[in-house]
C-alpha cells in the first residue's frame, strides 16, 4: 500500500515476491501512467497498480512537478488526476495548510480519496479534520504522543489517549513504513542482511543503493528510541481499532513487504493480524474487498502459494512458489532471473 515503482524491472520483482497489487504513492505523471497501461495491456509484467497522484506546494523542498498554490490550482490538479485514472491524491510535505481542504473537497466530491504527509505546520489531527482519509508515516502518529524521557510513548498521559481517540472515530487509516524507518536509523556498519537475508540476490547497482544507507554508530543509538516506540505504536493502534495498512515506500524492490510485516510481528500482532495489513484491510480502505484481497468464489484469482505456514511463522512469508495475478500462473525465480536478481 505504499510504493514507489521507480523502474519497469520492478514489475516482475514485486510479482515474484508475492505483490499483485500496488499502491504507487506518488509518480511521475507521464511514466506510472505508462508503466500502468503496459501493465493493463498484458505488454508488460507486474502487480496491478492503484495510482495515488502527488501534488506539493512551492519552494525549494517542494516534491516533484505538480504542484499547487492556490485552491483553483488544487483543484485542477485533482481534476487532472482524475481525468487520468488515479484514485486517489498524495499531499506532500509542502503544501500549503490552508488548500488541504479545499484539495480533500474536490478529491472527496470526485470519489476519490487522499492519502499523504501531513504538510509542515499541521498536526495529523488537523490533517484528518482537513479531510485527509489515509496518512503515510507512523513519525505523524509518534509526532502527537506525549515522550517519557527516554524516548518511548506515553499512552497514559492525557494527549496521547486523545490523539488515539481521535484516529479511531475519525477512521484515519495509517500506513506505517516501519521498514523505511528501520533502514534509515540502522547502524551502518551493522550486517544488513540481518534485516534482508536475501539481500546479495538483487542487482548490483540496487544493493550499491541500500548498502550505505543508515546512521554512523552514535547516531543509529541516540534514534533507536524512537524507532522502538513507532514499531510500538502499530501495535497501539491496531489494538485500538485504527486500520493498519503495510507499505514499505522505498524499500528493497519486492522484499521489503516481507520485511515489514516480519516488523509487525515483533511490534505484538500475530501472524494472521500482520498478513491481513497487506491482503484483506487494504482491499477494504480501497473499497476493493468485493473483487481481491481474500480468497473467495467471484472474487480475483490473485493467489501467492507459499512453501511452509507463516501463520506459524511469518518468515516463512518470504517462500513464495508460485504467484497468481487475475489467473495468470508466475514463477517467481523466472521473474527474479529476468530483472537481474541472482535467484
């Protein structure tokens, strides 16, 4: 529920990892929507792809080129990605607190729905109260919770309660992306196979990408709290009601999912809770429960056959041996062996 399909070789990566659905969380215009119709036209290979349309605000930190200043701009925007096939809207980081509403307006009246950051000078309340559906990013949820002084979160105290409170009645849908937080605090000395045992198996210029990624030893300690207390807190927030959904952002190609609800797992839910955050809760957000995410007579033939039981053992997630998307029977190490992933 949170990709970013950066390149076509990562079609059949994701595929053989057992993904035949993706969100992708914010494109290039004219490449997802590419890269979607080769898909859809059975001239290329990959996961079905739900596309989420980004759209910022201005300046330097500004992301991408879509961006909007004003609410007549906003809407235009909203309207082009509709025009398009998108079903939802990403707000980023800069836009502008004042055309959130008006941006969730447009998108709501257009049957669409908004997924994002929680632009600087916001709080995820205010964010929600906006119109916001869905948001990105457990640090939005951590950001409101009252700290003890070493780092961990709070649930007695009298905010965070009412920030929980708060997500449930509103129904905010939250997408996570411990994995992302995991590689970005990690020491980057430690072994990062540890996190991804099949690391050495993607393509070189990938691994080349991700093997310096993390902190300096000092660093990765002084943030280790906080990564405890948000993979804490999806705990917290399952317990509590608020949908959880597992996106992995910009994650190992295929891998990270697996990783993520490994992470899920160790946070408290059980196996069945964690692999629901990326079959059934999704398809539901998406208002797609009727045609995927559960096995069902009518429903999609999108099947993974796994080799071992993850209810058991969540690791066992990673053993894909067969994938069906809408019928059509992969194998994943062809597909691995066509983009380049030594499997």
């Amino acid at each position: 529920m949170h990709s970013h399909f950066e390149q076509a070789e990562w079609g059949p990566a994701y595929l053989a990892a057992g993904v035949t659905t993706v969100r992708d969380c914010g494109n290039e215009f004219g490449y997802i929507n590419a890269i979607k119709t080769s898909i859809d036209s059975h001239n290329g290979v990959g996961p079905n792809i739900l596309k989420a349309g980004i759209v910022d605000g201005p300046g330097d930190k500004g992301l991408g080129i879509v961006r909007a200043t004003t609410e007549e701009e906003a809407i235009r925007v909203v309207n082009m990605y509709k025009n398009n096939g998108f079903v939802q809207i990403k707000i980023y980081s800069s836009v502008k607190p004042a055309i959130v509403k008006a941006i969730c307006i447009e998108a709501h009246r257009l049957g669409l729905t908004v997924t994002g950051h929680i632009p600087m000078g916001m709080t995820i309340q205010q964010g929600v109260e906006a119109g916001m559906d869905q948001v990105n990013h457990m640090q939005y949820v951590f950001s409101v919770m009252k700290k003890n002084k070493d780092g961990s979160v709070n649930l007695d105290d009298s905010s965070s309660i009412a920030a929980l409170n708060f997500l449930k009645e509103h129904k905010t849908v939250i997408d996570p992306t411990i994995g992302v937080f995991e590689l970005a605090f990690r020491n980057v000395k430690d072994d990062i196979t540890v996190m991804e045992p099949n690391f050495y198996t993607l393509p070189v210029p990938t691994q080349v990408l991700f093997k310096n990624t993390g902190m300096p030893e000092v660093q990765a300690k002084q943030y280790k709290p906080v990564y405890d207390a948000m993979k804490g807190l999806v705990k917290t927030l399952y317990d509590k009601g608020i949908p959880i959904v597992a996106g992995t952002d910009m994650g190992f190609p295929g891998y990270s999912v697996a990783r993520e609800l490994e992470l899920y797992v160790e946070a408290g839910l059980t196996p069945l809770q964690a692999i629901q955050t990326a079959t059934i809760t999704p398809a539901r957000v998406m208002k797609m429960d009727q045609q995927t995410g559960s096995i069902r007579v009518g429903k999609q033939a999108d099947l993974v056959i796994i080799d071992g039981d993850p209810l058991s053992n969540i690791r066992d997630i990673r053993n894909v041996s067969m994938v069906i998307k809408q019928g059509q029977q992969y194998d994943p190490g062809t597909l691995h062996r066509m983009v380049g992933f030594a499997k």
